[in-house]
C-alpha cells in the first residue's frame, strides 16, 4: 500500500477554506506581518459561521474531525464482548450505532483509568479487556454516513498530530502502539508491521506523529485541517452580535437569539447547534517567509483539545531563568548533539520522578554524561510512577528506578569513615558502563565533606531545589541541610500544563475547583461526563489531557461524547444534515 507511506509535507492551506461544500470563503484574510493579538487590520467583511471550531489537532482533535465527518461505530455482529452485562446492553439496540445510543446507560459499572466514564466505555468497545492484558480485537465497525456529516474546522500549531511532532524522536511511547491508534486504521498496518520486540510493543514518538498525520489522509479529513494557525482569542458573542468577550468575564446566560444580528448582515441563518450564543474566534496563520494572516470565525461550538504540553511547570525559584536552566528534554539532546557536553563536564542537575526525567536520566548515561537527579518523594513512595508500571513492558523504567534507589547519595558524617555501598546493589542498574562500582574520593564530595557522590549518577531523593546561581551552581535542601553543586546544565522536568491563553484567565474559572489554575491532574476542565461539555459554558467542549484524560486510549472518548451530543441536538430539532453539509434541511 503504497498511501501507507504518505508524508506530511503538503502545503498548507492559505487564504481560501472550504469545509466540505459548507464553506468557500476568504477566512483567512490578507496575509500581513503583524505581532500575536493584533488583528486590528482584519476585513471588515463578515466572518463566516461555522458549527463546530476544534482547537488542537493532535489525537483529540483528529479523533473528533474522524466521528463529526459521518463514521459512524455499530456493533460487529461478528464479535463478542467478553463483558456479558456489556454485551447485552449493546445488543438491545445493535441497529443504531453507539453515537445514537445511551452513552450513560452502556457506561454504568463499567471500571477503568479514566475518571470519565465515556472513555471507559469507547475504550473497553476498541481494546476489550485490556488493561488484563489481552489484545481482543474490536467489537465496533465503522460505516460513514456522509448524511451525518458536521462541518467543522481543526485549527491546529503545526501538521496533524500536535505535540508528538515535537517529542524526542528515540524514546519510546509509554502505552503499547496499538493503544495509540485512533479508529479505522490499524496501527500496526501503517507501520508496515515493524515490530522491536514481541513482548514490547510500543512505538516512537516519531512513529507515532507519522501515523496520524497520515491517518487524516487516509481518512480523507484534510479539507477539515488548517495547519500553522495560533487562536489568539474566543469570545461569546451575545444578542446582535455584540461581543461578550471571556477575557472580561461576560456571559450570554439566558440569551436566546445569538444569530439574529449575523441573520440581518447577510450571514448564514444556521440555529445553534449547542448554546444560546454563537462564538468568534480569532488568531493568525503563519505563512511563508513569517508573515501573519489573521483570521476571525463564527463558531456554533467550540471544543478545546489543545492538549497539556504547552506550558512546562516551573520550580519558581531563583535563577530558573538563567540561560543555563532548561525545561524541555530536547535541550539535553541538542546539547549532547553538538557535542557541549560529554563525560569531561560538570554533571548536570535534572529535576523530577516522572516518566520524562527518567527518559533525560536514561539519555544522559547512555551519553555517558554524568547525573544529580533531584526530586521531592522517597524512593519508596508507593505514588512513583515506576511502581505502577510492568516491569516486562517497561524494563528501561524499572532500571532507572533501580539506580535511583541504589546510587542515592550517601550522608557521611565528617569525623567518621564512609561506608562504601556493598558491590551487589551495582548488578540492577541500567548497565556496568553507565554506573561503575562507585568511589567515594575527594573529588565526590560536596564543598563541605558531607555527602559522597557516585561517579556517573547520584539521586537526592526527598530533596529541593532552593536556587541556581550565576556562577553554575545549584543549591539542594534536604534532610534539614544544604547542599551546592557546580553543574554544566539543569532540566526541570516536573510536568506540563495546559496554555489556555486565549481565554479569561487562562481558563480558571472553568476548572473543577475555579480558585486554582486549570491542572490535567489536580484540577481539570469540569465537563458533564456523558457529554463533555463545560458546566460553566454551553457550547463550549473539552477533551483529551484537559479533562483528566492523558492516554491517547481514553481521550477518544471524549470525541464519542461530543459527537453524540451534537447529533442528538440535531435529532431533537428535527433537523438533518443534508450530503452536502451546505445546509440544514
């Protein structure tokens, strides 16, 4: 198949969209060179109105553009659920597909790792029994219903596939390739079947970016994608039209004719599909030789599935800005590139216990780099992530997580002999190059004797970092005493928050707990469960990392609840989306 193959290196639209027969309308407008938030040189002609904006074309997004284009999920009459209650329920009404169904009904006493309990039930339908280890093959085919169709635009930063175009490139994926998958195109199919081992089977991040790049080809949804846009803002836009803008806080709360001053300006007359107010979203697509083309839409819905790595979590103490200090892994892998560090520097300093400090602690040994690796939990903290993951899917983790609790530095009290670490605890680390049996020389000790370094890694579990200071150095607090270092780099590798700019707030207010920043893990986007619409904006949506839901296997449940909503509204109003999607008939 030689469209397996496709590469995403196809232009990007400009200037002129057309969504499906629905559009074809100057929406981007002329092309100028204009800093972020300044659109003020837009037409004045009227934008064009749109049902449905998704902002973020990473898998959310492209999941979501997959359902809304009429693929439509029915039970396989060929299969059988091992889930017998399950089973049942989905086949009282096996002659509608699941979007028409009741997503509440099908999800009850269904148990997974997601708290949504839509993406339990999408999930257990694509990868039945899963998490027990099984690969059974879906119960869902996929028909397209081109009737069913809802035009929408993706708006995403770069090609379809959103950050994972950005991911270190030789790191493997924490979930198993197939769970990375999105429905109707086999992963494994796509990548020719190429397989590292049997026993583990995940994928590269730059396997993974390539196959859904080219699953918006294969799947014909590129009409619907506009690449390199940036949204600068979204406003609700009350009665005639006036702007009730988020970022100063307003509403349109009991407002029912927001598409009667677009009606008398010549737009289209299409109702809302899911609130009493129609949106305006504006931003810029960058276009050759970095000029800016602003752009200003009317939506009826916008989803927000703009993902969670767009702000890395800072330590927010002092010297975190100096030009040493860095908050991305790919900084480490530049520098070993370009040849700035190697095994003469001064070790470097990475922060955190997740998934990414081990990737930047495997990286830099493998570079033969030395490492401090600082992070606030004990080693025997049962909230570790190392803790929660098989040791034969994830063996590279689980020998990070050995020399963390093997190679922790070692107190030494200054009038007394070091005790020197027994040979034995050396066998489980990540390979007899990367941690030798350590020597506790002068040269291993902090400024003031106290603490005995490893020779290529050492950990400072329940430590700090208190500050970085101009000269390269780094100050630890643990165990009620500090402790300098000279290093040659720092990374910060502590997590990642959503950047939700473009609203008031960043967001906030729309948060399960409204005084806090908006936190994938501690404090998401508060959503009904069955829907995925925001408690506190109709006609406003979230999905994938915003609502809790971090593994590409559930947040496709979120594009499964958005899409039954709006059908059913449809539905409801007696209107049907006509083949063309030009009109509701």
């Amino acid at each position: 198949m030689n469209q397996l193959n496709m590469r995403c290196t196809e232009e990007p639209k400009q200037l002129l969209i057309s969504v499906n027969g629905f559009l074809s309308v100057q929406v981007l407008a002329l092309a100028v060179a204009m800093p972020l938030l300044e659109e003020s040189t837009l037409s004045q002609d009227q934008p064009p109105t749109i049902p449905v904006v998704i902002i973020g074309n990473g898998p959310s997004g492209i999941c979501l553009s997959y359902l809304l284009s009429g693929y439509k999920p029915y039970l396989d009459s060929a299969t059988v659920h091992p889930n017998p209650i399950l089973y049942r329920k989905l086949q009282e009404t096996k002659h509608l597909p699941i979007t028409e169904q009741d997503l509440e009904y099908l999800s009850e006493g269904l148990e997974g790792r997601s708290n949504n309990p839509v993406a339990v039930l999408f999930d257990t339908l694509l990868h039945p029994n899963a998490d027990f280890g099984y690969e059974f093959p879906p119960v869902l085919q996929w028909r397209r219903d081109q009737k069913q169709h809802i035009p929408h635009l993706v708006l995403g930063k770069a090609t379809p596939g959103g950050a994972w175009h950005a991911m270190e490139g030789s790191m493997l994926t924490i979930s198993l390739g197939i769970w990375m998958e999105l429905p109707g195109v086999n992963f494994r199919d796509l990548t020719n079947g190429k397989r590292r081992d049997v026993t583990i089977d995940r994928a590269t991040p730059e396997e993974i970016s390539s196959y859904y790049c080219n699953y918006v080809k294969l799947k014909g949804l590129q009409k619907n994608f506009v690449d390199n846009t940036y949204v600068t803002s979204i406003q609700k836009l009350g009665r005639g039209h006036e702007k009730e803008s988020l970022e100063n806080g307003h509403t349109a709360e009991g407002d029912d004719g927001g598409n009667e001053g677009f009606e008398k300006n010549g737009g289209s007359s299409l109702k809302n599909v899911g609130g009493p107010s129609l949106w305006e979203v504006r931003g810029y697509q960058q276009v050759q030789n970095g000029t800016h083309a602003p752009f200003s839409l009317f939506t009826e819905n916008v989803v927000l599935a703009t993902g969670a790595s767009d702000s890395p979590v800072r330590l927010g103490v002092e010297g975190e800005d100096l030009p040493f200090v860095f908050h991305s892994i790919s900084n480490l892998g530049l520098a070993v590139s370009q040849g700035k560090l190697d095994n003469n520097s001064d070790p470097i300093l990475i922060v955190g216990a997740g998934l990414s400090a081990a990737d930047a602690v495997l990286c830099a040994c493998n570079s033969n780099i030395r490492v401090l690796h600082v992070f606030r939990k004990t080693v025997d903290d049962p909230d570790l992530i190392f803790k929660q993951l098989p040791k034969t899917l994830y063996p590279e983790y689980h020998k990070v997580y050995n020399i963390m609790s093997s190679h922790s530095f070692t107190d030494v009290d200054n009038s007394s002999t070091a005790v020197r670490p027994q040979a034995g605890s050396i066998a489980s680390t990540v390979c007899a190059k990367m941690c030798p049996k350590p020597q506790l020389g002068s040269s291993n000790m902090a400024a003031d004797g106290s603490v005995a370094l490893f020779p290529d890694y050492t950990s400072f579990p329940d430590h700090c970092v208190l500050s970085f200071q101009s000269d390269m150095k780094c100050l630890l607090q643990g165990n009620n005493s500090l402790k300098a270092f000279k290093i040659s780099m720092a990374l910060v590798l502590i997590g990642t928050n959503p950047n939700l700019f473009f609203l008031k707030g960043q967001g906030q207010y729309l948060g399960q707990d409204p005084t806090k920043p908006i936190s994938c893990k501690q404090n998401p986007i508060d959503i009904d469960p069955y829907t995925f619409e925001c408690a506190k904006e109709p006609g406003l949506f979230a999905m994938g990392p915003l609502v809790g839901d971090n593994f590409v296997r559930f947040l496709k449940g979120g594009a499964l609840g958005i899409t039954s909503c709006l059908l059913k509204r449809l539905k409801n109003k007696g209107k049907i989306i006509s083949n063309r999607g030009s009109s509701f008939i």
